[in-house]
C-alpha cells in the first residue's frame, strides 16, 4: 500500500465526506508551519502529508483508485479528461498544500498572500519527483510570509479541571475515565455538541498539581484554534494518613503510661492494603516522632522506591489523679 492516508488523516477505510473533513480541519490547523515556529520543518512535513492524504481521500476517482490499487496505482493514474491508460510523466503529483488550506477556510487564516491564478506563495515544491518530492530534496518548501501576523487564529488558554483522587489511587495507580462534551465545529462549519470519553492513567507517586495535557480538546470557535484541555490532580483527605512530599504521616495518640512504660504496638493496614505492625520501646515524650524507612508514597521519578511513613506520638495526660497515685510516681520517678 505504500503511504496510509487514512492513518495519517486518522480516519478509518469508512470515513464519510464530513469525517474527513473534521479530521482535516483539526490535524491542518494544528501541524501548520505557522502554528509550530519551534519545529517548522517537521511540522511542514506533517502538514503536506496531510494535505496529500485530504486530496486523494475526498476525490471519490482518487480514492478509488487508491482503495483498490494503493499508492502504485495513483502513479499510473491518467490525467483528466485523458482516456489513455499512460500516467502522468512523474506520477501523481498533489497540489500545493497551501492552496487546499486556504480553499478548504475559505481564505488563508494565517496571513499570508497568492502568487496569483490561485496559487499560495508558501510552500511551493522543490522540484518534480513521485508524489510532489516527498522522497528527495530535504527542501521540500520554500517559505515565503509577508510578516505582518494578520489574521492568526489565536489559541485560547487551557482549560482547566480538577481531577480529585485518594490517597489509594496516588499510591497504586489507577484508570479514571472522564467523560466531556464540547463544542464542534462540524464539515459547514456550523457548531454542534460533542461527547467523548478520556481514559487518564494516575501513574503511582503522582501529586497534587501534577497535570495531564489533552490537546486540542477545548471547544471549538470559528477563527480560533481550540483550547487544550488540562487536568489538574487533587488529593482527596485520608482518616489515617496525609501527605508530605513523598511521606506519609500518621498521628498516633497514647497514655502517658504507655509513653513511660513502653512496649506499645501500632498495628495499621498501609494504602497498598498490607498490614503493618510497628513496635515501639522507646520513651515516647511529647512529640516524638518515630520514621518507618520506605513505607510512604511511590517516587513517581523513582520506580520502585518509595518515602517513609512517618508516625507523629501525641501524649494523653491524665487530668486528676489520687494522692497514693501522685505517691506512687514520685517515687517511680525520683527514687
């Protein structure tokens, strides 16, 4: 088959006219030269490879054709009008990627002028070859702008979402399934509701702030490139543990006879559904704090290596005690 031009506009083998057309309108606008200053030459790449596909699948001749003889069979693909069987003398040969931009919008949205008899001064080819030079020259275009910016689409700022998750979730990872619906604009560049759903998977170790980027997922406006759509991981509150960078910590309150006398035992079940059992002999005075080694969160940058749990000791003192008690500590205590 050579070239998939249903892979590269992202569109399956049944794709109606409109599919096309949506799947054109947004991938164009966001692989166009001008939209990707930083990697131009890849994004111009993109970009004609778009607009080949856009040529050959909306032209019903075109498309069948290749549907039943892939790229060999555009090659040898008659002109118009001709009843001949014998190709073209260099093979199919697209139309300048520039010219299907600005016919497809109605004008070019990016500033830029004609070369007259409908022909857009950017991206001319360099030169003949099967398919336009897309195997040749690495200078595939030549780049010509007028530099006054006019008319280019702005994008909006992120959209963003809390994305509210437990203490659980943070610690084993999971898989949230977000529904959203949009605004679209369909083939007529009339708007419409758009449901979709988004699969977000929580990596283990991932924090409060962390953000998962969807591009191009904001609503659609005319003559505006739509928003990115931005989650923003929160943590719900825990009846056990709270969280410090990659530790957890865990109040634990005990009696002042326990504190004096040791041997106290702290059984817990830890997020990843362990149970725990912690001994502590020491004195605990108030605000001890007792660090258990690698019992906290996942280091997302760090796999397999985790923080600490780190148990905090709160001293319950009595509020009254007896004379024999009060005698009896004197002489535990002073000897």
């Amino acid at each position: 088959m050579g070239v998939d031009y249903y892979n590269i506009l992202k569109v399956n083998r049944n794709a109606t006219e409109d599919d096309l057309k949506k799947s054109y309108r947004r991938l164009a606008m966001k692989w166009h030269p001008d939209k990707n200053p930083t990697s131009k030459k890849e994004a111009e790449a993109k970009f004609k490879q778009i607009s080949e596909a856009y040529e050959v699948l909306s032209d019903p001749q075109k498309r069948a054709v290749y549907d039943q003889y892939g790229e060999e069979g555009l090659k040898d693909m008659p002109p118009p009008g001709s009843s001949g069987n014998g190709g073209f003398p260099n093979g199919f040969n697209p139309r300048n990627a520039e010219d299907i931009f600005a016919e497809f919008f109605g004008s070019s949205p990016f500033g830029f002028g004609s070369a007259g008899a409908g022909r857009s001064m950017r991206f001319q080819s360099d030169g003949g070859g099967t398919f336009g030079g897309f195997g040749g020259s690495d200078n595939i275009f030549r780049s010509y702008s007028d530099g006054t910016g006019a008319n280019v689409p702005k994008k909006p700022p992120p959209v963003e979402s809390k994305l509210p998750c437990s203490l659980e979730e943070l610690y084993n990872g999971s898989t949230r399934k977000m529904k959203i619906s949009r605004t679209v604009l369909d083939a007529n560049s009339q708007l419409s509701q758009e449901s979709e759903i988004l699969t977000i998977d929580v990596k283990p170790g991932w924090k409060k702030g962390t953000k998962i980027t969807f591009p191009d997922k904001g609503n659609e406006q005319l003559n505006q490139l739509p928003a990115d759509l931005v989650f923003v991981i929160d943590e719900k509150p825990h009846d056990v543990f709270t969280r410090e960078g990659n530790d957890l910590i865990m109040n634990y309150r005990v009696s002042l006879a326990e504190a004096l006398g040791g041997t106290t035992v702290i059984s817990l079940t830890t997020l990843g559904g362990r149970s725990l059992t912690i001994p502590v002999t020491d004195i605990v005075s108030p605000g001890y704090e007792l660090v258990v080694a690698r019992e906290g969160m996942p280091i997302a940058k760090e796999p397999g290596n985790r923080g600490d749990l780190r148990i905090k000791f709160e001293v319950k003192f009595p509020t009254k005690l007896t004379p024999e008690q009060r005698a009896g500590l004197r002489r535990a205590l002073c000897g």
